[in-house]
C-alpha cells in the first residue's frame, strides 16, 4: 500500500505506515520485554489447577467448559466435511454477489460543516433580481435552518463558474456539530432539504453544493464530467449535446443538480468582414485587427517618468468612441496607399448570442457538467449512470473525469492488484516460513470468511466501496489470516510430532481458542470508537471501522470452525498426493532393478 501513486497513494500511504510501525514495535515487545514481563508477574500454579480468585477461577472454568464444546464442535464439523465445505461455497458465493452489489466510491462524504450556495439567472438579469434572490436564499437558511446553520454569508456578482451581475455565491456556516448531533442536522441533510425547498424558485437556479470531502480536488463534492469533442463538430453540436445530457440526467431520479459548470449563451456582438472589399480598398487584415485591438483592448506604448516614478502608457480609444456597436462606424483604417478607409466600407454587424468561454480538455474542446448523486445513491453509481446517458444522448461524443471522480476511476482499477498482491505476499511468506505448500493454502482459503462479514456490515450500514472500506478489508486479511496461523502452526508441530492430523487439529484448536477470541475481542472493541463515532471526519471513520468489526466478527464466530476443517482437507489431499507419488517411484525403481 505505501508504494502507490496519486491521490489514494497519499491515504494509502498514512494507513500503511501506521500499521507497519505498529507491528514492528509489537514484535519487539514480544521478543524482548514480554517474557521478561511474564517471568516477573505470572504465579506458579498446580498442575491443572486455577487461580484461587472466585473472579478469575470462575472465569476460568467458564473457558475451559466453552473450549470443551468448541472442541466437540470442531470434531462434528470435520466428521460431516462435505457439507460443511458446500456451506463454504456457498458463503464465497454469496460473498462474490455481496461484493458486486456494493456502490463504490472514492472517499465518503464528510460534513465539515460548511456548504456552498450557486444561483444563477438568465443572461442579461439585472443585479436588482439577483439581490432580490439572494434575500430569499437567506431568509429560507436563517428561518427554517435555525437549528443547525449558525451564519449566512452571500456574494453578489461572483460564482464558481463565471461572474456577473447575473450570478452570486453563498457560503452557509453550520453550528458546532456538538450542538446537532440529530442526523437531520447533518450538511447531508440540510442539502437534501435545501435543494427541494430552493429549487422553487423560478427567478433562478439555485443549488446547495457541499465541499469536496478533499480540499484541491475541484471546488464542490459530486462528480465531475468533460464531454469532449474528439471529431470537431463544433462548439454549437457539443453544446446542444451537452444540454440534452443535462435535461436527460436531471429526470433521472438517481441524480439531482446536473448542471453545466459554464455560464449560459451570452449576448455577443459578431462583425462580418468582407475579405473581397478589404483587399480591393487595399486593407490588409492585419492592420484590420491592429485597429481593433488598440482601439477597443489597449496597447502597452512605453513608459516615462513622472516625478521620480516608473508610469506606463498605454493607447487605447476614447471611452465615447467604444461604447455602442455603431461606435465601429466611427473608426477607419489606413490602405497601403496612406487612405483612411472606414470601418462601414468592408464590415458589417450583427448581435448573436454564444459561450462566453472555450474550454479544452487532453486537447480536444470540451464542457464540464457537474451533478451530485441523489440521497441514498453512491457517486459511483451516478458515474456509472452519466456514462449510459452519455452514450444515448451525445454518442458522437467522448466521456473523461476529472477531480475526485477520475480519482475514484482510478482507485477503482487498481483495487484489483492490490489485493492480489497482498495475497501473494502473505502466501509466500507463510510458505517460506512454514516450508510448506499446504499451510498457506489452508491460511489463504479462509480470507473469504473474513471479508464476507467487511462487505455484509459495509452493506448493512449503506456504506460504499470506498478507499477507507479497502484499507480495513486488507487489515482483516491480515486479522483472519493471523487466526489461521494460530491453529494451523499449532496442528502442524503436533502432526510433525506423530499426531494423527485430525487429533492434532483438535489439540491445537484446544489450545489456541483463548487467544484467538482474546486478540479478535482486543481489535474488535479497539475500532468500536471508529463504527459510533461523530462530527468531523466521521465519514471515513465509519468507513473503516465498519468493515473491520464486521470482518471481526465473522472471521472469529465462522473461522475458529473452518480454519480447522479446511486444514485437515488440505493436509490429507497433499498426503495422499505425496504417497501416491511416493508408491509411483518405488515402483519404477523396483522395475528398473528386475529388468536384467
């Protein structure tokens, strides 16, 4: 995990170190101070005997008697292998479904307990209808969200996408989150109900955004798409396909506040050059556009001095002689025979109504449309369903992401090799350790029961497949390959001893039951904080305590009975393997010795 690059790499990167250093240090402890701690501390006792503590001594026997019938268990299950190995597959079935039906996603939403609010109205509205709509954004925020909004601050003329007299900005500060701990005074919440409530007005629309859960990567949460135009069929097709995109997304119930981030069709004033009339008045275009551009956007001259100070000159035209269209009628151009022509000899104008921006995007023209997945519905989900839009309603145009969605895009792809990988270096670490094919076999086939109770509890609580959610699964294939090495080194020494293998995995799951509930109980209740927590980054916070106690929970109630059960299967299909193959060569040998 500490080796991965981008956005995920950085996240990756705390949670690895953390656990690295963690374990590095316990391993220390336990080589170097526990046993001198257990040499201070720990009391003889009679052989078979328990403390004289009625506390403790009850405690005790109350082990001994649920080892007892664990121990009874563990022989019913290996006696009625086959269909206790049919219940096996059909939970890694069930896992795999599990698994595909979970919503994905890139980081959870946090409330951070601020929230952003765009309105925008047509083209041309004057700043009076603007401030008109901006008091009745704050009078619905400070009457009706009393209880959880703390302050109202709105900007006329200012917007993420463009700024203007037409567009304005609010930013929406929320009370300490100790002072609305009820869900419904969540920024979730508050949205959910803003959006439904502001979207009445008629004047404009207005939407109510929450921050991007991280900072930097684009300046509201929900998605982020570029529809490009890889063929160049113009920016009027892209952006009639872009607005169909829209209308068809924002009827899509799974959807809400699909917009396109640019500002609407602007007026603009187009002139028309005559290029046949310009050159036989001996006008050429460079000069042409020389005259514009100094007259109308200014032109840097020189500088001078004016009392001990550095001023610049710049040569622009008069404020009166730039003003109005018809204004152009008032300016000429020198030919290349020294005439001044005038502007109305070649040109003529005409008002149209265009983007005011062009955007590109990996090079191709391009128009971002941004949205927010509906309440209940996972960004991964709405990513998936812009896509199937895209390809009904602008298929002669291409899709990419940007922001936390191509971030999710690409955790997304790499969540596959990165649980390969973990699972190769635990195989082969454990088969280098052990030198045994068998041992890490019998380890690796009880992982799934773990991460079966990581995606059930992730699904029950209406988590997603997130970078946090793959974070606590790769901790709980660390957990529940380290109860199956508890019991499988155990089995494994007493079967090197002489052991029947089905005596010696019932001895060493005697033996090793104390410490596998101990240390599952320990990481249990050690994320139990993580699963009830609240506030700030209580989004992540669930994210990886959920799957971990639910990876806890099943890896110890379903593995303390697999992990035996799947060790003596195995232990006796490499036996078998290695007799047979042992009989083989004997016989050859005995063969090749009789043919003479």
């Amino acid at each position: 995990m500490a080796f991965f690059s981008g956005t995920k790499g950085v996240i990756y990167r705390q949670f690895s170190i953390t656990i690295v250093s963690a374990m590095a240090l316990s391993v220390l402890v336990a080589l170097i101070f526990t046993p001198a701690l257990c040499a201070t501390l720990l009391k003889p006792t009679p052989a078979g005997g328990h403390s004289s503590s009625k506390l403790f001594g009850g405690f005790n026997r109350l082990v001994d008697r649920t080892t007892s019938r664990y121990e009874s268990g563990v022989a019913h299950v290996i006696k009625r292998a086959g269909r206790f190995v049919l219940l096996y597959a059909l939970l890694a079935v069930v896992l795999v479904m599990l698994f595909m039906r979970l919503p994905t996603s890139f980081v959870p939403d946090e409330d951070q307990g601020v929230m952003f609010v765009s309105l925008q109205l047509p083209a041309g509205a004057t700043q009076e209808r603007t401030d008109k709509v901006i008091e009745q954004v704050e009078d619905y925020f400070l009457e009706n969200e009393t209880e959880s909004v703390d302050s109202v601050f709105m900007v006329a003329g200012f917007s993420f996408s463009s700024s203007g007299q037409n567009v304005g900005l609010g930013f929406i500060r929320f009370k300490d989150w100790d002072e609305r701990p009820d869900a419904s005074q969540s920024v979730t919440a508050v949205q959910k109900r803003a959006m439904a409530a502001l979207g009445q007005i008629k004047d404009a629309q207005v939407l109510a955004l929450a921050p991007p859960s991280i900072p930097g990567l684009g300046s509201t949460g929900g998605f982020t798409m570029e529809l490009l135009d890889p063929s160049g069929l113009g920016n009027e097709a892209l952006t009639t396909a872009a607005n169909e995109l829209v209308v068809a997304a924002n009827s899509n119930a799974q959807l809400q506040g699909v917009r396109i981030s640019i500002p609407d069709q602007t007026p603009q004033y187009v002139l028309d050059i005559d290029n046949a009339k310009a050159g036989a008045l001996g006008v050429s275009v460079s000069d042409l556009n020389s005259v514009l551009s100094v007259a109308w956007g200014g032109s840097y001259v020189n500088d001078f001095i004016d009392r001990g100070s550095v001023k610049k000159v710049y040569l622009q035209a008069r404020a009166d002689a730039r003003m109005l269209p018809e204004d152009l009628n008032k300016w000429s151009v020198r030919n290349s025979n020294g005439d001044m022509v005038p502007f109305s000899a070649f040109t003529t104008g005409r008002w149209n109504t265009g983007s005011p921006t062009l955007s590109r995007f990996d090079g191709d023209s391009s128009i971002q449309i941004q949205g927010d997945a509906a309440s209940g519905v996972s960004s991964g989900t709405a990513i998936a369903i812009m896509e199937q839009l895209a390809g009904e309603s602008a298929e002669d145009f291409s899709v990419a992401w940007s922001g936390l969605s191509y971030e999710e895009q690409e955790a997304g792809s790499n969540a596959t090799s990165l649980y390969v990988f973990s699972l190769l270096v635990i195989f082969l670490c454990l088969a280098a350790l052990y030198e045994s094919w068998s041992v890490p076999l019998s380890v690796l086939l009880v992982l799934p029961v773990g991460v079966l109770g990581t995606v059930l509890a992730t699904q029950l609580r209406g988590l997603e497949n997130d970078v946090y959610f793959q974070v606590g699964l790769l901790t709980i294939l660390g957990l529940t390959a380290k109860n199956a090495i508890l019991i499988v080194e155990f089995a494994k020494a007493h079967v090197d001893e002489g052991e029947e293998v089905v005596a010696a995995t019932l001895h060493a799951c005697r033996q090793r039951l104390r410490p596998i509930v101990m240390m599952s109980m320990a990481f249990g209740l050690g994320v139990l904080p993580l699963v009830i927590s609240s506030g700030a980054g209580s989004g992540s916070q669930h994210a990886v305590g959920t799957g971990v106690i639910g990876g806890v929970i099943s890896a110890t109630l379903l593995g303390i009975f697999l992990i035996p059960l799947l060790y003596v299967l195995i232990h006796k299909l490499f036996t078998r393997n290695s007799a047979s193959s042992t009989s083989s060569t004997s016989v050859a040998t005995t063969t090749r010795q009789e043919a003479p």
